[in-house]
C-alpha cells in the first residue's frame, strides 16, 4: 500500500515573485469562496451538493477571479471545495445514522 505525504519547503522569494504568490493564492481562496458559498446556498435551497462538473460549468467563465488563474489551478479550487462538501456531508449523514 502506498504512503501519501506532504513535506513543507520553504522559499524565499524577491519581491516581485512574492507579489505575484501573494495575488495568485488571494485569486485562488476568493474562487473558493465563491465556490462554497454558491455550493451551500444551494444545498440550503434545494438539498443537493452540486458536483465537480457543476461547479466548473457555473463558474468557470463569469467568475472575474477565473482570468486571474490558469484553467487547471481554477478548476482544481471549485474541485476540492466540490470534494470537501461531499465529504462533510457523508461524515454528517454517518453521524446521524450512528446516533
């Protein structure tokens, strides 16, 4: 079986690339917002997490945080934030079942 792990590496970069770090994770973290907040909002409204494929559809053109990112950095954002409302509800689902 094989063992997943992650090691930290520290950079330090000069000011220009720490410039461009800082803005291409700020993009990232506000399309994640947008990315669960849309995700919740309907999971309130109509008791479906939307998937994936949903996410990237809805939000990938009209989004103005997308431009700011390349494709695949953008849609691995709404992927996890996709992954991680579908865990939290099978986790929330086994809690309810156990109890």
């Amino acid at each position: 079986m094989f063992s997943y792990g992650c090691k930290q590496i520290l950079i330090n970069p000069d000011q220009a690339r720490k410039v461009i770090l800082e803005v291409v994770c700020e993009k990232s973290n506000k399309r994640a917002n947008c990315g669960s907040y849309y995700s919740r909002q309907l999971y309130f409204k109509k008791g479906k997490i939307k998937s994936r494929f949903d996410l990237h559809r809805l939000l990938m053109k009209d989004n103005p945080h997308f431009n700011a990112l390349y494709s695949q950095v953008a849609q691995q954002t709404l992927t996890s934030v996709a992954e991680s409302l579908k865990q939290g509800r099978l986790q929330a689902s086994k809690a309810l079942a156990g109890a």
